[in-house]
C-alpha cells in the first residue's frame, strides 16, 4: 500500500482534494512503471483516507469506457474510505 502522510484537515476541502487527488494519480503513475501498489492510504491529522486495492482494479477497467475527470474523480472520492482516528 502506498502511504502518504501529509498535514491538513478534512475541513480544507478542495485544498485537500486537490493533494488527494494528485497522490492518486501519483499511484497510478507508479502502477504504470510497474510498482506492485495495492492501494493508497492518506494520513491527515485527524483521520486516514484510503482507497483500498479491489476498488483500484475496479476504477481501472471502468475508465478505459470513461474518460471524464470530473466523474472520475467522483467515483473515487465516492469509493474513497474515511478512517477517524
């Protein structure tokens, strides 16, 4: 899994989403090169954000049918898991 700790808040939001969403293209990016990443977890202050690996296998088959990133990003932002700590 990769994981990325950054500092931030979920109250930040699209200042936060803007850094999520560049660690998950960042993940995808590594997935190209061929690093075996079986998901992606984010840790902020008070919670961990993850995007477990079936949900990646999912997202990769629905988006060669799919190329809007507005709706990407939804569909991950929906998928994506909120862990309070």
């Amino acid at each position: 899994m990769l994981v990325v700790s950054i500092s931030g808040s979920l109250t930040e939001g699209d200042s936060l989403l803007k850094h999520y969403g560049g660690i998950f293209y960042m993940a995808i990016d590594s997935i190209v090169a061929g690093w075996d990443v079986c998901g992606i977890a984010v840790e902020l202050d008070e919670a961990t954000l993850v995007f477990r690996m079936c949900d990646m296998m999912e997202l990769f088959e629905w988006i060669s049918e799919s190329s809007d990133d507005e709706v990407i990003a939804e569909w991950v932002l929906n998928h994506t898991r909120v862990i309070r700590d």
